[in-house]
C-alpha cells in the first residue's frame, strides 16, 4: 500500500528536511547569519590589525594565529565563538518544542504514523546539520581571506588543527542546542525557555569562575602560613571547578588546540619541567590534552539531548 | 486501496474498546468505557467539558497509556501497535495547528510525505482534497492567515491525506460559522455514507451533532451513561420514568399558573420563553388537556419534549449526578 512500512527512517527523513527547510525559511536564519557575519568579519579584523604584532614575537603556526589573535581590544574569533556560540544553539533551540505545542502542530504531528522520538531527533539533528555549515563556512572563510591577506600557506598540520577546532566549536554549540531543546520540552512557553537558557549560558560564562575562586578559597585559604602549602591545591581546585562550565572547557580545549605551544593544561611544577625540552607539541600529543574535554562536551551534549528525549517521550500530548 | 479492502468485514465493529480506563493523580478521566462502534456508522461521543472525551479519542490514538482495558482499531491493539493504527486513523484535533510559514499546500505535502506518499501521485492527492473540502483557491496562501473556517477545512483534507478509514474528530464544529457547520456535516455524511469510513465526533454541542450522527454516546464522569440511536435514548429516559411536555397555552395568566401548580402529577413547572415545560412522573396529556378546556383555555402548543438531545442530554447528566456541567470544568483542570 504505502511505501512508508518499508523504510525504517522515512518518517525520520522526512522530518529532518522539513526542519532544514524550516530554518533556512525563517527569519530567524537571517538573524544566525548576521550573528555569524559580525563573529567572523570581528575575527577577521581583530586578527589581521593584530598579526603582525604577535608574528614579531612569534613566527610559527601564523595560519592559527588568525584565530587566536586579538588587537586594540577586539577580541579574537575564538574568544568570541566561545562567548556568543551559545547564542546560536538558543536561537535554534529555544521553542523547538513549546512552539509546535502552542500552535497545535505537535498532535496533528503525533498522530501520523512516525515514532514519536523521530520529531525530536529530526528537530536536533536538523539544528546539528545547520550549525555544521555554519561553522565551516565561517571558519574557511577566515581562513581563505587570511591566507590572501597574510600570504603564508597553511601547512597541513595547521589544517588538521583548524579542523579539530572547528568541529569542537560545533559539539560546543550543539550542546546548547539540545540545552535549549530541553528547556523548550519542559517549559510551556518559548520566553521562559529562552530566558533559562540564557541564564545558564550566563552562569557558565561569568559565575562559575567566580564563584569557583570563592569556594576554592574557602577549602584551600590562602593566608597566613598554611596558604604556602595550599598554593597548589587552590589552585587545583578552582580550575576543576570551571572546567564544570562548558564554557570554560570550550576555551580550554579550543587554546590547546589553536596554540602548539600550550604543553600542559594543568599546574606543573618547577621540578616536572627538569629536563623537558622546549618545543611544540603534534596534533596528537594536543588531542591527547584536550581528550577529556572533547568527551565531557559530548556527554554533556547528549545528556541534554537525553533528558529532553525522556521528558519528550512521556509528556501527555493534549490540545490545548 | 485500505478502503476497500475492509468492507468485506462490515459486519463487526471496527473501533472497539475493553474496560479502557485512565487515572490522572486524584480523578478517573475516563471509568471502565466499553465502547462498539461499527464501520461506516457516525458515531458521536457526547458529553461536557472534562467528561473525558478527549481522553478517550487520545487512548484510541495510542497517544496516551490506558490504565487498565484496551482499545482496538479494526482488530489492531491502539496501545501496542501504535503506529499502524495511526496509518489507517485520521485524527482531526480541536483547534487543528499548521504550521504558519508554510502554505496549505504545503503543509498537505509535509504530511503526504509522513505518510509515505511522493511524486505525483502525492500532488493530485493534495489537489483532489483540497477541491473537495472546497480550499483550492487559498491552497497558496500561507496558514497563518486562514480564519478558523479555513483552518478546519484544511485539517479535513490533511486528515483524509492517509486515506483513513476511521476518522475521529474533536470538537469539529467549535469555533464555526453556521454554513461552515452545515457544509462540515454534509462532509462528514459524505464521508461516512460515500467513502464508507467511520467516524468518531466527540462534542459538547448537541444539535449540530446529532443532526449527522447514527449513534450517539452520553460520556458523564468518564463514563458511558448510555448509548443507543436519539430513538433509542429518548425511550430510555421516558422508562426512567420521567416524562417532559412543553406546553403554550392562550390566554396566559396567572390563573393559569394557579391551575397548573395545583395540578396533579406535575413534578416541575418551567416557563422557558413561549411556552412552560412541565415534567411529570407519568403521561398527563390527556388530563392536563382536559382540565385547561374546562377552563376556558386555547392550547396552543403541546407536545412531549423527550426525544430533543438536549433534553436527553440534561437528563442523563441529572442521572449521573451532575447538574452543572460547567462547574466541572474547574475539578479537572488540566493546566
């Protein structure tokens, strides 16, 4: 009868493409692709006047430099990905469910023969696709008007590093994607998703770190005679407080990577660098660093995605 | 096609339910429902806001997790094997949403597509629905703009995009204009008496629906009070041994009122508009008529008001122990 029993991923398939289309259409498109414009073009800048300050100090991985450097305090494309990334997952995320609910699709959606877990997964793997494209449109074309501006061809390990940075960037956003996926499940209205979304991102970005240096000072105070041998376990303890942001673990991974140069991404003592030759490290050596970080995003992405799943699946669908 | 291929089992019931019950936290929305409804036949599930209509058309859908007791749809299990009753049900929900960037047309496709339907085949399903429900012309404007007639109209078409062959409806005359209505129940007996498909209208408005229904249902409480042809349930409230009159009578006076407050057998004494509507335990007509003559009185109108649904309808409701079907609406909230 219809060809719909045969394909296991029809309704899936289906789904997906009309979430693509979806957001292409919408206005809202237009309003990522500004936000994306003034990251990359701010990038750009903040790199190209700031260039040739740092290629005096330091001459290699100038290709990387592009991403990294910042000048007459613009910041540079990585600081700024990290900062307003989240606001992309939001805008795409933000009323993903709610939406469909207020406007009576999501029963009209529900009572068509597809799994039900199909409308969500299509709605974020839509949203992963998008952000893809994003990402490596923005991060190419940064790296095709530097290279025409600075003149140096990448060298391929550049290339692998750029690649590794930017599909970091894209698990980064993805997260908040399903972060916001999830509040759009379990709030009823697209504002309040919104707004808790945003008070999360804000959190990450500025509280974590402070209120990380509190509680570190608190466990580990750093006065009086007892604080020389604290030193090393407040200091500890404050960055394993922020690397619960995802904030900071993006920025932490994302230098790594960027910056060869970066050895150790956790306090060395005097006495571990005897010895050691000064050097870059390989591409590997840099994944190997920022290894956990990569998988704690990951998780981080899809017990998000997880959670709205489950709530998803065993909201009552009822009209309104 | 899925139409056809059932008609040779008219016979049996096509929708059938089985001591279906569900829970939420402090009340039972819908109470042990055995329900029979046979293919091709309009069905209405009558009963007042919160009574568990909703619930009910939800269970049959899969859409909810009955507590207790199964649903069937043409003998497949609507809780365990969801998604094939999903392909033969249209469901048409109160308030039907499109999404509002897209186009009619489109959002018939988007649908086409989920049901599994593609190329041409798919487009002149679209246009040959979008003609019958009468929206060819606006097919290219975008939803947003549709006024609620259009919307409704639109939703029949994307309910009939599978080739249905039950169709359950929610509240379809909700929010209508009386043409809209009366063209929306021409279709539905289009739908029942030419295509051969059932249909399940669950409503609280009485008299649009039992203009198109075969059956009706008086869902109280969650319950199924009682079902039957409007024949049927009439006789069933006149054994219950209360029969309504109304009655108008010239001239109207107070002696008048005197006359009938003193009468034997009169239960209750309504004037509604014109005329008074008196219930009594027992068929007074030929006394009642015989004291207003020996009066001097002209009558009027008189005339036995049990078979109207509404009466029906208050009565049952009065039976199961709810007068105010309002007051309702409050205990089962749902925000």
């Amino acid at each position: 009868m219809q060809a719909a029993k045969g394909k296991k991923y029809h309704g899936l398939k289906v789904l997906f493409e009309k979430e693509v289309a979806d957001f292409i259409n919408s206005k809202r498109m237009l309003l990522l692709i500004l936000f994306m414009i003034i990251i990359t073009i701010s990038g750009l800048y903040a790199a190209l006047s700031g260039i040739s300050d740092s290629v005096e100090e330091n001459a290699s991985f100038i290709f990387l430099k592009l991403f990294t450097v910042s000048a007459n305090s613009i910041p540079s494309y990585n600081t700024f990905l990290a900062l307003l990334g989240p606001f992309i997952g939001l805008i795409m995320g933000f009323d993903a469910i709610n939406n469909e609910r207020s406007e009576g699709t999501l029963n009209r959606l529900v009572s068509q023969p597809v799994y039900r877990d199909n409308i969500i997964i299509g709605k974020f793997l839509a949203g992963c696709f998008i952000i893809v494209i994003m990402i490596f449109a923005s991060g190419i074309l940064i790296g095709a008007v530097g290279f025409l501006q600075i003149g140096i061809p990448p060298e391929a390990e550049e290339l692998g590093r750029l690649f590794v940075y930017l599909c970091f960037a894209i698990i980064y956003i993805a997260f908040w994607l399903a972060l916001s996926i999830l509040f759009s499940t379990v709030c009823r209205h697209a504002a309040t998703s919104a707004l808790a979304t945003i008070a999360v991102w804000l959190f990450s970005a500025i509280f974590v770190s402070l209120l990380a240096g509190i509680i570190a000072d608190a466990i580990y105070p750093l006065d009086n005679y007892e604080g020389m041998f604290n030193q090393l376990n407040n200091y500890n303890c404050e960055l394993n407080l922020n690397r619960l942001s995802p904030y900071y673990l993006f920025s932490e991974a994302a230098s790594t990577i960027l910056s060869p140069s970066i050895r150790s991404i956790n306090a060395v003592t005097v006495t571990q660098l005897s010895g050691a030759l000064s050097g870059y490290l390989s591409l590997g050596q840099s994944l190997l660093l920022v290894w956990p970080h990569l998988t704690a995003l990951c998780a981080l992405m899809l017990i998000m995605f997880a959670i709205s799943y489950v709530f998803f699946m065993r909201q009552e669908i009822r009209a309104n | 096609m899925s139409v056809q291929d059932t008609l040779t089992q008219s016979d049996e019931s096509i929708i059938l339910t089985k001591g279906l019950t569900k829970r939420y936290k402090d009340t039972i929305a819908v109470d042990n429902l055995n329900l029979k409804i046979k293919k091709g036949e309009v069905f209405g599930l009558l009963g007042p806001n919160g009574a568990g209509k909703t619930t009910t058309t939800l269970m049959l859908l899969g859409l909810t997790e009955p507590d207790a007791g199964q649903a069937f749809i043409n003998k497949i299990d609507c809780t365990k094997n969801s998604l094939e009753v999903k392909k033969q049900v249209g469901y048409l929900p109160d308030n039907v949403g499109f999404y509002p960037d897209m186009t009619g047309r489109e959002n018939l496709r988007f649908i086409g597509k989920l049901n599994g339907l593609d190329g041409s085949s798919l487009e002149e399903q679209i246009d040959r629905l979008l003609n019958r429900v009468g929206m060819a012309k606006a097919a290219d404007k975008k939803t947003q703009t549709y006024s609620r007639g259009m919307r409704q109209r639109l939703g029949i078409a994307d309910v009939l995009m599978k080739n249905p062959q039950v169709i359950i409806m929610d509240e379809p005359t909700l929010g209508i204009d009386p043409e809209g209505i009366r063209e929306l129940m021409a279709l539905i007996r289009e739908l029942a008496e030419k295509d051969g498909r059932t249909l399940l209208i669950s409503s609280h408005q009485l008299y649009q629906i039992q203009k198109v229904c075969d059956r009706m249902g008086i869902f109280v409480k969650g319950k199924l009070v009682a079902h039957g042809t409007l024949e049927e349930l009439g006789q069933q409230i006149n054994n219950g041994g209360v029969n309504t009159i109304e009655l108008s009578v010239y001239p109207e006076n107070v002696k008048l009122k005197n006359l009938l407050d003193n009468m034997e057998g009169i239960l209750e004494l309504q004037k509604q508009n014109e005329y008074y509507v008196i219930r009594s335990g027992y068929d007074i007509r030929r006394k009642l008529s015989k004291l207003l003559m020996e009066n001097g009185y002209t009558i009027m109108l008189l005339r036995p008001a049990g078979s109207d649904l509404d009466e029906i309808y208050r009565q049952y409701f009065e039976k199961a122990g709810e007068t105010d079907a309002g007051s309702k609406r409050k205990k089962i909230s749902r925000a």
